[in-house]
C-alpha cells in the first residue's frame, strides 16, 4: 500500500511540474491535479473577440474548470486547464465551434473514472463550417478522455461524414460511442476504440430515419441511453458492436412539443441501489420532465422551470443531478450557443412524487453568468472519481414458497414447484424489455449478458423481482 501511494504522488508531481508532457498516451497538463470526488467540472469556450467578429464558425479554446460545492451551496474554483492546443506524440489538438448548438457536449463514463469530450483538430481562429463541411482530412474530430488524475487522452481521431458529432458516452474509457454524420445526412450511433481512427455504425440507415436521428447520449448506471429529436431509447447488449435494432427500446415518448439535449439519472435510494431511480430531462420548449422508474416503467411525474424554458433564443442543456438529504439537487446549463448561465434547482418531492413547479422554480439559483464575458458555458459534468469496489450481493426482493427468483453468476434462475404455468418477462434497469421467459413445474435459466453491478427487473406472477449481479 505504500507503494501504490508513492508512485501516485510521484506521477501528480509530474503533471504539475511540466508544460505539456507525454506520459505514454496521456498528456499532463500544466496545473491539472487530480479531480476531487463529488466536484462539479465546466466546460466552457473562449470567445475570442478578434474571431468572433470574422466568422462565427471558427476554432475556440475549450476550457475546462473544477468547482467544490460549499455547504452553503456556493462554488469555489478548484483548477482550470485548456484542451491541448498543440500536437505533442500521438495526441492531437483540439478546439471547439461556439457556433455549434452541440460542440462542447461532456459526459462522465459509466464506471466514473473519466470525462469524455471531442473537438476538432485545427489552427486557433480556423474556419469550422460544419453546415458546408469541414475538411475532415485536415481538420479530423479529436474523442478525448479526462482521468481522475488529471491527464488527458487525445489520440484518437476520426474523419466524418461533413464532420459533426452532438453527442460522446463511454462506459470504461476505453472506446468512446458518439452521435454523427457516419455516412448520411441522419445523425447514427458510432463506436470508436481509443487510439482508433476507423470507426463502427451501429444502426442502419433505415432504422435511423424510423427514429429520425440521434440527438445525445449518456451511459449510465450499467446502461446507454439515446435521445432522437423526440424520444428517448435504452440500448441493451452493447458490449460489442454491431447493436441490432432489436435491443433499442423506446422508453420516453415523444412530448407535446420541444425537444431535449440531455438527461440525468439520480438513484434517490443509494443503500439499495437501481431501487428508486428518477430522470431528470430538459426540454428546449416546455422546461424539465420529471419521470421516476416503477417496475420497470418510466413514469411521468411532471414538469418544472417552465419559466426559463420559455426564455426566447436559450436552450436548456446538459443536466447532472445527486441525492441530498431527502432532496435531487440538480445542476444545467442554459445556453443559446453563445454566454449562457450554470443554473442550480431542487426538487423536493422525491421518487415516484409529482414534481412541485412552486417550490422547485423557487428553488432555482444561478451559480455562474457569463452574460457579457468572453465566454460561453458550454456542458456540466460531475468530476471522474475512482469508485469503491461493492460488495458481493445476490438479492430477491420478494420470494414466495412456490416461486423463487435469484442470480447465479451470469444467469437468473426461476424455481417454479408447481404445475402452473408461469410467464413473464426481464427488464434493465432503465426500464427496456430484454427477454421474455416461460416457466412451468422446474427451474428455468435465463442466460444474461450482465455486467458487474448489473441490476434486472424480473417480471412475472404480478410480481416484480430484483436481481443483483455482482462479482
């Protein structure tokens, strides 16, 4: 253990001592050290005046920036860095378009311990049109990692289909998905391995215009979630590409009107975990959508901040939530491609309650305005941490004499001891049907490509049952 711990204050040394320095394939960067676990991370542009004036389709500086969240709920600066902006081994440079509704999108990994981002390989000041095309041979995408320790992982790059991305997710770190152009003018679903610059479509083009494109992403709690223009779908099975069609469920459906560019998950019951998950998700026309999952389903709980929705010319954005007490404390970003504003609100109501728009509007604090600075807030994330190992569990919630439902390494197991016939179905977590499963007089094995800390909804009897699968 005191190894471990020397060399880990000998590598931050490092980072902080060195302009731009090599580590292999990560970069240290002037200043960066290591990220405090439950700090807020901004990204933001710097909107050069002496660009901007030229062409608002041009190469920005992408900054990022760590805040503590204080007791009192206000927030202190921690570290701030650049992107790199100079080619050093196989890392690339990369910049951002303020323009760009989407440039500048983050998402932390499903494991926690990285940041993801893209940007554009190019000269400060470059003209990036992407509605006429950029250059992808000259100007590729850059796909970006952030570690908990700081370092930077820029080496993998991509030339696209006239070369924009609205979304990154990544489960480990260790290959990036992202929303683009892949071939046609329908945004797809792309996988990238890390240090890669060949990448796989997932979709047809034929299941992307059904689904009228992928706006954003997120991976999180074991799962990866996508939003089209109007509706939001779970993706099971993505361990490997290809993904069928097949395993993209749809699991919010089309609102009255708006559409959202991102969306949170906060498990509201951490001591039993995928128990009482609530989703947060912003809609451009109409405010904050508040759906709680039961049994399964997604359930709608209503709608808060109405007002800021209904402020001309913003768009609500990128959206990360936490449990607090009795209490989601939730953090957005509010922005109309250029300024823009890091806001903070609170519902009160907890899972599976209709949100309260009188108390959560109320509640609604803003932490950061770059109204008439030369920046623009761009995406917020929480800070990449490395996660505590969880305990091995196996649990049933409610197991009767006569049927019983558990896990067994990679299987879930029905017992079944009389001679009814038995149907029902298994659910992920975030609500997409997987398989359906028949049991009579026996047992029945369910094979499942469960990942560790995996949690399923079985299904059957009128009866809901948790597995846990965890090694």
């Amino acid at each position: 253990m005191k190894r471990i711990t020397f060399l880990c204050i000998a590598f931050v040394f490092a980072c902080i001592s060195t302009q731009v320095q090599g580590n292999g394939n990560n970069l240290c960067v002037t200043g960066a050290v290591p990220f405090g676990a439950g700090n807020l991370v901004v990204m933001k542009f710097e909107q050069d005046p002496a660009f901007t004036a030229l062409n608002s389709y041009y190469a920005a500086s992408m900054i990022i920036e760590e805040y503590k969240i204080e007791a009192d709920g206000s927030l202190t600066l921690i570290q701030s860095f650049n992107m790199p902006e100079t080619t050093e081994g196989s890392n690339h440079r990369m910049f951002g378009i303020p323009r760009s509704t989407f440039s500048g999108t983050m998402t932390r990994s499903n494991d926690g311990q990285y940041i993801v981002t893209y940007g554009y390989d190019a000269e400060k000041g470059t003209t990036l049109n992407y509605n006429t095309g950029i250059n992808a041979q000259i100007n590729p995408i850059v796909f970006a990692r952030i570690a908990v320790d700081g370092t930077i992982n820029s080496t993998t790059n991509l030339k696209l289909y006239k070369s924009e991305v609205s979304g990154v997710a990544s489960n480990d770190g260790s290959a990036f998905y992202f929303t683009g152009n892949m071939e046609t003018s329908n945004r797809g679903l792309g996988y990238l391995l890390l240090n890669d610059t060949t990448a796989s479509s997932l979709m047809s083009a034929a299941d992307l215009t059904a689904m009228g494109g992928i706006r954003t992403l997120r991976y999180e709690k074991n799962f990866l979630m996508i939003n089209s223009w109007a509706k939001t779908y779970s993706i099971t099975d993505t361990v490997m590409p290809p993904v069928d069609q097949s395993v993209v469920t749809e699991i919010i459906p089309k609102p009255a009107s708006g559409s959202s560019y991102s969306f949170c998950i906060v498990d509201t019951d951490p001591l039993n975990p995928g128990t009482k998950l609530v989703m947060y998700q912003p809609n451009d026309n109409m405010g904050v959508f508040k759906f709680s999952l039961v049994d399964g389903q997604w359930v709608n709980n209503g709608i808060c901040l109405t007002s800021v929705a209904a402020t001309t010319g913003t768009l609500l954005k990128s959206i990360v939530g936490k449990k607090s007490g009795e209490n989601v404390e939730l953090y957005m970003v509010e922005n109309d491609k250029y300024n823009g504003r890091l806001l903070k609100f609170t519902d009160y109501t907890g899972y599976n309650v209709a949100v309260n728009p009188t108390t959560t509007d109320a509640s609604l604090t803003v932490l950061k305005d770059y109204t008439g600075t030369d920046y623009s807030i761009r995406s917020v994330s929480w800070a990449p941490e490395v996660k505590a190992s969880t305990p091995v569990i196996s649990v049933t919630d409610n197991q009767e004499n006569l049927l019983k439902v558990y896990s067994n390494k990679r299987e879930i197991i029905v017992e079944n001891n009389t001679m009814q016939l038995y149907k029902g179905s298994v659910y992920n977590i975030v609500g997409s049907k997987v398989k359906d499963i028949v049991v009579q007089n026996g047992k029945s094995t369910i094979s499942m490509n469960a990942g560790n800390n995996s949690i399923y909804i079985v299904r059957i009897n009128g009866k809901s049952y948790k597995v846990f699968f965890n090694e």
